[in-house]
C-alpha cells in the first residue's frame, strides 16, 4: 500500500485508490446520525477526493478540508464545485502548517494510522492545535487483531489508548470494516469517537 508523499501521488496517477469507494463513508454517517458529531466546524483530514467533505457540507457543517496530495486536492475541488456546496480544501502536510481553529469536530478516514508512524509527535501537536476542551474527533483506523495484505497501516486498542488519550477521552471504541471500491477487499477498522479533555 501507499505510504508516503511519493507513493500516494503514484497512486492517484495510476488510479490505485482501494480507499476511494466514491460515496460517503458508512461509518461516519453513521456517528452523525446518532447525533455523536455536534457542532459547526469541522476539519477533514485527508479529504482524498473529497467525496466526505462533500456530505459534511451538504449535512450543516462549516467545512474545512486537507489532504497533502495535490492531485486529489484538485479533484475535490472540481467534486465540491458540481456539488454546489462550500468547503475551504487545503492543500499540504497538517503537521507542518496553519489549519485555523479550533474546530468542533475532526474527521479522519485512514491518516491517524498512517501519520502515527510517520511522525505522531507532529500528529498530536496538530490535534492540540486544532482542537479544544469538548472537541469532538471520529477517526477512522485501521485495526491489528487481524492480519491482512495487502491493506491500510494497523494499530492496536493499546496502542490507541496510549497515543491518543492523554488529550482524548474515548468515547467509543468500535469495530467495523472499511468500504473500498472493490467488493473483496474489507479490511477491519476501528472506529474511534473522542472527546479533546481540558
């Protein structure tokens, strides 16, 4: 799988985007339909081809969109356009530049797994940055008690608790499977809600 700059930008090239299943992601409405995800502003991370932050729009929030691919970028961009709906897409490495905030809601789809081993340190400053006591974050991630390859980055329930927190508490810890766009290809996921402490 794509784990880099480099490597994501060749898949948006040849088209390998096993994550890019072209409608919302189950999981997220989910949360939002039972109420689990208040507030005005959200922040995306790793919008893709922005297929969520769509929805997000569509569904009442103030939307603020980042992924660090351009060639996505750009496709969210034209997706937000048809779409008629108002997203603020960035473009860039979160950890590493100005995301405005604090927002009521993060959402991620798959980069707390990636970014957790590429520079966590960085991560969690980003999460302080763009967050504040009663903040809400849903992230999606992918989840170690099953092996699998190829597929996303795994992490543990351990793993999860010690990383993420000391600044979150979690609210709930959940099992599901990703949906890609292949009908095959499952892979397990957690799906964890926080809440940013004091």
């Amino acid at each position: 799988m794509c784990n880099d700059l480099n490597h994501f930008e060749e898949c948006y090239r040849t088209g390998f985007k096993p994550w890019d299943s072209g409608a919302p992601e189950p999981e997220l409405i989910r949360v939002i339909e039972a109420g689990k995800l208040p507030g005005a502003t959200l922040m995306e991370i790793g919008c893709g081809t922005g297929t969520n932050a769509v929805e997000l729009a569509r569904r009442g929030y103030q939307v603020t969109a980042v992924d660090f691919v351009r060639q996505a970028v750009l496709a969210a961009r034209k997706k937000v356009r048809i779409a008629g709906v108002k997203v603020d897409i960035r473009v860039g490495d979160v950890t590493a530049m100005d995301l405005g905030g604090p927002y009521d809601v993060l959402f991620d789809r798959g980069v707390y797994h990636h970014l957790r081993l590429e520079n966590l340190k960085g991560f969690q400053q980003m999460l302080k940055k763009v967050t504040r006591a009663g903040s809400r974050w849903l992230s999606l991630a992918g989840n170690a008690k099953e092996k699998h390859h190829p597929g996303p980055p795994t992490v543990s329930e351990t793993e999860i608790r010690a990383e993420l927190e000391p600044l979150f508490e979690i609210l709930e810890l959940r099992e599901f499977r990703f949906v890609t766009n292949k009908a095959d290809f499952r892979p397990p996921a957690w799906s964890i809600l926080m809440q940013r402490r004091k």
